[in-house]
C-alpha cells in the first residue's frame, strides 16, 4: 500500500515537472531580435518602430520579438550587426555600398562580406539649415561660421563633407566645425551657439520643425554644385525639400534643391532566413498600412524598396520575393 502511495506520488511529481517546464521549452523557441536605427529625433527610430509592432504582433506564429534601440547612425549599425550585437539595422545606401566596397569607414576592415540587404525604404535629403543672421545663402558662405557637421560614425557626416568637398571647401580650415550628435542641432541653432547645421533625413522630420520653430530665424539653403558629387558616387541624386512640410522656415520658393541617398535595412547572413523572412513578409504583406505609418513613406512602391541596395540580398527574403513575383 505504502509502495503504491509512494509510486502515486512519484508519478504526479513527474507530471508537474513536465507541465512546469513547458512554458521554459516553449520559451525558449522565442528569438529575440533587435533593430539598430538613429536618433529619436529622425526617421529611422519610428521605421525600426514600425517594422517591430508589425512582427510583434504575430510572435505565437513565428516565434520572433522584435526590440528597436537607439543608435548613432548607419556606420554603428553596420557594424554591430557585423559583431553580432544586432541582427538588423538601418543604415544609409551610400552607407551600404562602401561598408560592401570596403571603403571609407571600412578601409582597414575591408569587404563586410557577410553583410545582406532586406530592402530599401524612404528617401533623404542632404540638407543644410542656417540661421537667418549668419547670412549663409550658399554653402560658400559657411567660411568662418560655426557649423555642425555631424557626430563621427554618422552617416550624415559623410554626405555633409561630400558637399563641402564637392564645393571647394575644406572643414578643418574653413570654419569652425562641430561635431554634434543631430539631435543637439536645433537647440544649439536657437541658443546662438552654432550658424548651421546639415543633416540627412526623411521627411517631414521633427529634428527641422524643431530647428525652424524657435525665436531665431532658419532657413535651408540649397545645395548646388554637385555634378562632380553625382558622377562620382553612383548612390547619390539631386532632390529637393519641400518647404510645405516647414512652416516655420523662412524660405518663400517651394521646394529647396538639394542632394540625397535611401535608407536601407540591412542585416547579416548569419541571421536566421525564417527570421528575414518573417520580417520582409510583414512589411509587404502589410504594404499600405506600412506607408501610412511616416509621411516619408508616402511615395513608397514595391518595386522602389528593392533598389538603391549593394549588398547581396539576404536568401530570406529573396525567398520571399520571388514567392511573390517581386524577383
């Protein structure tokens, strides 16, 4: 009787610790992954924001949760998905092509031969914005001003000491640069501690309506010269901003000519393909409520998030791209 009653509670122990268990086994199925972006102030954080809530939402079915972090830029992202420390990041076209040249940024690494692209996103503009009493009409004048350039390892930074390149101008002897984190730009514009400050973004963007609607008067100034800029690096093309999005700049002409390049999400060929897949699939299967999460997303198609990339497409979502007709 004893042995029966021992053998009872064996038996049901053993169904406890099984059921207890489950939830730990199914637990760990789970795969966390994390999405690099940009400043707050920017548009990649609500893009990584976007494309997490999309996957999140759908975690029993695939088995994915997704966390975006706040990072500086596109040569960051790149690489901390190289070390492993991201699975996926945002990072600029221009970015992508000399990370996949080993150029640039990479020069001493080389070729970042593991790194993959999953698609492009919105476009951006390479813009310089000015206070109205610094007199800079054209990037000529910055000479003896006090301008941000941007923080190292940013993209932006790059794009900004191409167009100075690209006109002459040599930011360690011309003026006095900064280099700031974009989202310290605005205020220091308003607080008269620096002239100008150029920046690469979507748009419209809360870093320009947050630097056009202080006391003192900004403007955009064009970004002209840049034919020897275009023909040199293939991930360039003019552009314009729209000066709708800014009513508090106090430019009069519609749209201000500029240059720009695309933002790209990238990840590494040692990120699972169910992963790549999952996530591409939720962005274009979810096409139209994708575009209306950011009006930088508004010209959005298909076919124009496949281009503007260097690096060889992740076999994730190749695979979903020919399931569709996209490839």
């Amino acid at each position: 009787m004893k042995k029966g009653i021992v053998l009872s509670v064996a038996f049901l122990f053993a169904v406890v610790m099984i059921m207890g268990a489950a939830p730990t086994t199914a637990q760990a199925k789970v795969q966390f992954v994390t999405i690099g972006t940009g400043g707050i102030t920017g548009v990649y954080y609500p893009t990584g924001g976007a494309i997490a809530k999309m996957v999140n939402k759908k975690r029993k079915e695939y088995g994915i949760r997704a966390t975006v972090e706040s990072t500086g830029g596109s040569v960051f992202n790149i690489n901390a998905i190289m070390a492993g420390d991201l699975e996926f990041g945002v990072a600029q076209s221009d970015r992508q092509y000399q990370a996949v040249k080993g150029i640039a940024n990479w020069k001493d690494k080389g070729p970042q031969k593991d790194l993959r692209a999953v698609f492009s996103i919105h476009p951006e503009s390479v813009d310089l914005i000015a206070a109205v009493d610094a007199n800079i009409n054209c990037l000529a004048d910055l000479k003896g001003k006090r301008v941000n350039v941007g923080n190292i390892g940013s993209g932006y930074r790059k794009n900004a000491l191409d167009a100075l390149e690209a006109n002459g101008l040599d930011y360690k002897k011309d003026f006095h640069a900064e280099s700031l984190k974009a989202a310290e730009a605005p205020g220091l514009i308003q607080d008269g501690r620096i002239d100008a400050a150029f920046y690469t973004v979507g748009h419209p963007s809360g870093y320009y309506k947050e630097a056009t609607s202080g006391v003192r008067k900004v403007k955009f100034v064009p970004i002209t010269n840049i034919e020897s800029l275009l023909a040199k690096y293939p991930y360039y093309a003019k552009s314009a901003t729209l000066m709708k999005n800014y009513p508090g700049a106090v430019n009069t002409e519609a749209s201000v000519p500029t240059f720009g390049v695309k933002a790209t999400l990238v990840t590494s060929i040692k990120v699972p393909d169910n992963v790549v897949y999952a996530i591409t699939k939720e962005v274009f299967d979810n096409f139209e409520t994708f575009k209306k999460l950011h009006p930088a997303y508004e010209g959005l198609t298909k076919e124009s998030m496949l281009t503007g990339l260097s690096a060889p497409f992740h076999p994730g979502a190749l695979k979903y791209y020919k399931e569709v007709g996209l490839k």
